[in-house]
C-alpha cells in the first residue's frame, strides 16, 4: 500500500499547480483517502467549474491514479468570489 | 472514427435525459457520491438514468477520456456533461439548473 496524503501533501500539490492558491483540506471519513479541498485562487479567473475542477483533478493525477486519494469534494472560487461568500 | 465503446456511451447520452455513470445500481448504489447524486436528482423528480460503469473498466476509460474527467459519477443532462454534484450544487443555488431540466423535459411542468 502507498503512503498516505497529508493535508500538507495536498496542499503542496494545488499550491504548486495552481500558483497563489489558498487551500484548506477536510478529512471526511476520518481515513485520510476521502477529502474535501477548497481551494481559492485567481487561476480559476474566467473558468467555468467544470475546467476549475479539471485543473485540480489534474494537479492531483498522480495520488488519484495510484488510490491515495480515493474520493474528492471540490470547492473551487476566485479571491473575488470568495470574498462575495 | 469512433470505437463500439464510445458508440454505446454516445448512445446512452442520446436516450437519457439524465444520466449518471457511477458506482453500483439503483437498488444497490456503492459509492457514497453516487447516492448523494441520486439524492439530488430525487428531489426534482425527473427520471433518471443510472448506468453501473463499475464492471467495465475499459468503459470508465473511455468516458474520463471523453469527459477530460478522472472521477464517478459523471452526469449528463440533455446530452451535455456536467461533472458531478460540486458542480450542479452552485449551478442549482446559482438557478442554473432548473432551466436546463426544464429544457430536457419540455414536456413536463
């Protein structure tokens, strides 16, 4: 079995992708492989979410192929958005 | 050219209004998410479709490549896919939602 996700690990990741992204990571089910991850950051300007999530399915390819990650919810905002709630 | 694989998916989309790939059936859902997207569709009571992609890994495949979409279920609405339930859950709070239903089924009130 491969290592286990750390909240750090999955932040280091979106960070690394997605440059300025603020990133808070939720454990689920208390199993550390189903998270939520709600990621703010100005990369999503002008993206519908589909593409949003897109871009963080892709910054987490490799936990997700390998089972690391087993499930994700994802929240995806901009600064401005995040700030309007 | 496209393989007997994408055929039937493209098929499927055709003839479902709703559909959802995901984990397991409608009797016997096995994946949490799957059931929290039957739940969402529930509450608008439009029939929906669920296709088990879980037996047939070449499927699930072909429908990430497609989709450019790594995870189940994916749904699509009319034809057009739309992600998962964090995607429709703001489309819905936005009001998006409810008029593509309505566009699906222009039949119904």
């Amino acid at each position: 079995m491969s290592q286990m996700m750390t909240f750090e690990d999955l932040s280091t990741q979106l960070q690394e992708a997605l440059g300025d992204a603020e990133v808070s990571v939720l454990d689920r089910t208390g199993t550390m492989d189903h998270f939520t991850v709600k990621v703010i950051s100005d990369a999503f300007e002008g993206k519908n979410l589909l593409d949003r999530h897109r871009m963080i399915y892709q910054a987490l390819d490799a936990p997700m192929k390998d089972g690391r990650i087993h499930a994700l919810e994802i929240q995806a905002k901009t600064k401005n958005e995040a700030k309007g709630g | 050219m496209s393989t007997p694989i994408e055929d039937e998916i493209n098929k499927e989309i055709a003839t479902h209004k709703i559909l959802i790939y995901g984990k397991g059936t409608k009797t016997a859902p096995q994946c949490g998410f799957t059931v929290e997207t039957m739940e969402f569709f529930n509450k608008y009571g439009y029939p929906y479709e669920l296709i088990n992609a879980l037996p047939n890994p070449e499927k699930r495949e072909t429908l990430s490549k497609m989709t450019n979409w790594p995870t189940l279920p994916k749904v699509f609405i009319n034809g057009q896919f739309y992600g998962d339930t964090d995607v429709l859950g703001p489309m819905e709070e936005k009001g998006e939602l409810q008029p593509l239903l309505k566009a699906a089924f222009p039949d119904q009130a």
